[in-house]
C-alpha cells in the first residue's frame, strides 16, 4: 500500500485552475521530487496535502485514511511530518529544547513551564540531533545557528513526529548550493533508513536529478510528466517548459 496516494485533486482560486485533476503515489522509503515552473501549482498540492487548504475535488489517501479537508493537526497525528521555519519565540531556546518541544508535542504531553522540563525526552532529543548532525550544537541557542544548521534542525523537529510522509516545499531555499545537496542527501539517507516516504519541491535541478527516486513534472495545473530522471530529461513537453522550445503544453 501506498504511504500517499493523490486521485484527481483538484483546486481552483477564482478563475485560476491552480491544480487540476492531478494524479500520484508515494511508497516508503521514496523519494519523489514535484518540479514545475512558478505559479505550476506545486505548493498549491502541497497545502492541500498537509491540510491547509480544502480540495474541490479529488481523494488524498494517507496511510489507508482519506485525509481531504482534515485540518493540519489532525493530518499530522495520522504521521505526515513538515518542515516549519524556526520563529524568534523558539529562536532564543537551545537546539536541544526546540526538538525536546516537538517531542512533547507528538507524545501529546504540554510544556510545564512552571516545572523544569529540561530532561523530558532529553536522550531522544540528542538522538535525533545527532542523526541530523547536530549533536555538538544541542546546547547552543537556535538563534545562532548557521543557516545550514537551523535547516537541520527543522528537519530533526519533523522527525520528532516520527512521521511516514515528509512534505517538503522547497527545503533548501536559501542555502548554497554544496548545503543543498548535503542537506537533501541526508533526508534521503534518513527516508531510507526510516521506510519514511518523502515529498519535495526544489529548483535545484542537481539535487532533483541526483537525489530522486523519481519525479513528477507539474505546469499550469496539471501533471505533465512522472518518472526517473532520464525519462524526465528526455520527455519532449517538459524540455518545451524548461527550455522554452519545441511543442508547447498545449490547449490553454
Ligand atoms: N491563495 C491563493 N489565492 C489566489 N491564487 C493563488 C493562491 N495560491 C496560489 N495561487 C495561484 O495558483 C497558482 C499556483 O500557485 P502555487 O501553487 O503557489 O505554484 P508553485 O508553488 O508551483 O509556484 C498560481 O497561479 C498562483 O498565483
Ligand atoms: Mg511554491
């Protein structure tokens, strides 16, 4: 069975038909790339993946639960991890205490402020920092990581909720390009490792082309094309939209 399975989703904003009847799988362990020119609709499915914007239409199959229209938190508990950017609130804690929170919060526990909490699931906190590379920087303060750094700690903080999807829009934005590519390598090493199905847009095509398993190509809405790299450099609509030549995608 399929971690995630898409059927004719559909969402349309006023008169734009953002994404139309789009169509596919994950399995565990995969590593599937969404790719597509800006306004293609990618972050569009997205949203309505994680539970932030309702469908028109279509079925989204999550680990056997059709999750269309289910709010974010409760798309979450069903194990569907998303990367947040870190806010000044969790900035000024340390590294160690913003994954010891995520851990709270998947365990369904609350944060006691007036008790010290400093060692609630503190050995799993490291855990998971050190998977992700972080275990000399768990003491430090969120606020003065390296950007590469505050990266992999929102990794580790999805992680926390032991997820079997991850979704990620556009990860590696604002990362140089070596960061990049070593930041997707480890989500993959870490996909493989958990059996955990992973979702990701990216504009970096040496990452897309190197990391994925297989990819999926969006323009205007719609799925223009779905397979392993060389089948994607090679399809003739997805060269017209990237290289702006050849046959156009035709009918709009
Ligand atoms: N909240 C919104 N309201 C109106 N139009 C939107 C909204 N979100 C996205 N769109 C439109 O939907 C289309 C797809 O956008 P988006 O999903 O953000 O694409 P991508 O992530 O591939 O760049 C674009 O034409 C965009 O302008
Ligand atoms: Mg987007």
């Amino acid at each position: 069975m399929s971690v995630l399975r898409v059927e004719r989703l559909r969402k349309s904003f006023g008169g734009v038909q953002a994404v139309r009847d789009v169509s596919f799988a994950v399995e565990a362990g995969e590593m599937l790339a969404l790719i597509g020119p800006n306004g293609a609709g990618k972050s569009t499915c997205f949203n309505m993946l994680n539970g932030q914007l309702r469908p028109d239409a279509g079925h989204i199959d999550i680990a056997g639960r059709d999750t269309a229209g289910l709010p974010p938190r409760a798309v979450w508990r069903l194990g569907v991890g998303r990367t947040f950017q870190i806010t000044a609130t969790f900035a000024s804690m340390s590294v160690r205490e913003n994954v010891q929170l995520a851990l709270l919060s998947q365990h369904r526990e609350v944060w006691r402020l007036w008790r010290p909490a400093a060692a609630r699931h503190a050995a799993a906190a490291e855990a998971l920092l050190a998977q992700v590379g972080l275990a000399a920087q768990a003491g430090r303060a969120a606020a003065v990581l390296a950007y590469g750094d505050l990266k992999r700690l929102e990794l580790a903080i999805a992680l926390a909720n032991a997820p079997r999807l991850l979704l990620m829009d556009e990860p590696t934005a604002g990362m140089a390009p070596t960061e990049r590519v070593a930041q997707m390598r480890l989500v993959r090493d870490l996909a493989s490792a958990r059996g955990l199905a992973v979702l990701f847009t990216e504009h970096d095509m040496d990452v897309v082309f190197g990391l994925a398993d297989r990819i999926l190509v969006m323009n205007r809405g719609a799925l223009i094309a779905e397979g392993n790299g060389e089948a994607i450099r090679a399809h003739p609509e997805v060269r017209a939209v990237y290289l702006g030549t050849g046959a156009t995608s035709g009918g709009h």
